[in-house]
C-alpha cells in the first residue's frame, strides 16, 4: 500500500536517496527502529543506580516480567536464550507501533522483514538443537523407530519449513492488513477522528503479534533443547 506521506522517505529524497527509499520503505523504518532501541537501550543503562529512577523501574519490569514468563516456559536451561528472544520481542512490538504515528511505516508491514525474523529464529532452533545433542539431533526427525523414518522425516521438515511461513506470513497479514484498514479510513473519513478507535485496537493488535511471535519461537527453543521421543 503506498502511504500518502512518510517522512523519513522524504528525508532520503532530500539526501538523493529517494529510489532506494521508496523501493525499501520496511529498511528505513527498520533501521529507525534500531536506532531508537539504541538509543533508548543507551539512556536505561546510563541511569541505573542503587536509587532506580521511573525509566530504570520500568525497564526493570519489563525485561524481568518478561524473562521470567521465558523461564516458567522453557525450564531455568533456557534462560541464556533470553537475549535473542527478547530482542525479537521488543523489536517486533515496537517496529508494530511505529505504524500508529502518521508519516511512519511498520517494518513488519513488509513480508521481508517478517521472513528475516523468522528465518533468525528457525535456524537459530536447530543451531540449538546441534548445541544440546550434536549429530544425535538428527533423530528428532527419525521418529521413533527406524523403519518409520521414510514417513516421519519428510513430515518433519515440512513441518519445520512450514514454522517459517507461519511465523513470517501471521505476522505481515496481520500488521498490512491493519495498515490497509487505517489507510482506506483516511482516504474516506479524514486523517484524524475516524481511525482513532482502529489506531486504538492497533495498540491490541501490535502487542498480541509481538507475543504471539515471541511465544512460538521460546517454544520452538525448548522444542530443540529436548531429548528425542
């Protein structure tokens, strides 16, 4: 869907950039992104202090609150996945809302930021899977006797190859349809006062398809760190 206005495309037109940045508008909000969890990331780590300020508060909430629901889900061995999985989640989370704000485009709007979040985490399960049990993973796709194995294994990497286009095309239907929605309102009922309830449970849409992605694949981790049945 082209927008009527985004601003950080301007931006890059007026740098001679415009091709590159109406070709890719999901790589310069993606990058816009990166740069404010950065920056945001900079300022709560520069704040903390024995004496917790209300930014360093949340933060402490949000990331323990988090943490905490991976471990009660993947058992105290996955606990060193947190880094990755909560990246995931909080990237995801906020490239959904920045579509909210006027003159801005979620990245996840686009198929190919929402593959490359998934193929991150899909190769990153059987990368684990290699980590726990070495070339004795393989039998997670043998299934349990050896003369089933013609069946099981073909089954099984369609079903991993399939964890790919779930993760990827959820989460872009949802987030371009949602865009669809919100753009087809501002061309027939005004940019402001109409949307406002669909920008609204855009809010509800964006937190649920961060968590959803997130769930699946801590779920897919812990599917990798266990033993072969």
């Amino acid at each position: 869907m082209e927008h009527p206005y985004m601003f950080f495309v301007k931006l890059f037109e007026g740098i001679g950039l415009g091709h590159f940045a109406h070709t890719y508008p999901h790589v310069i909000y993606s990058w816009v992104v990166m740069a404010l969890l950065i920056v945001v990331g900079f300022l709560a780590g520069k704040s903390v202090s024995m004496i917790p300020t209300k930014l360093q508060n949340f933060f402490e909430v949000l990331i323990s609150g988090i943490e905490e629901f991976m471990v009660d889900v993947t058992g105290e061995e996955g606990r060193w996945l947190f880094p990755l999985a909560s990246t995931v989640f909080i990237y995801i989370f906020i490239s959904n809302l920045v579509g909210l704000i006027p003159g801005f485009y979620p990245p996840t709007a686009s198929l190919n930021t929402t593959l490359s979040c998934a193929l991150v985490v899909v190769v990153f399960t059987h990368i684990i899977g290699v980590m726990y049990h070495g070339p004795a993973y393989v039998k997670h796709f043998m299934g349990p006797v050896w003369w089933m194995v013609p069946i099981i294994m073909p089954i099984e990497i369609i079903g991993h190859l399939a964890r790919i286009l779930s993760l990827s095309f959820r989460l872009f239907g949802n987030m371009m349809g949602h865009e669809l929605v919100l753009g087809i309102l501002f061309l027939l009922a005004g940019a402001f006062f109409a949307p406002l309830p669909i920008m609204a449970l855009g809010i509800f849409v964006a937190l649920v398809q961060a968590f959803v992605f997130f769930l699946l694949s801590i779920m897919y981790f812990t599917g990798a760190m266990e033993h072969a049945h």
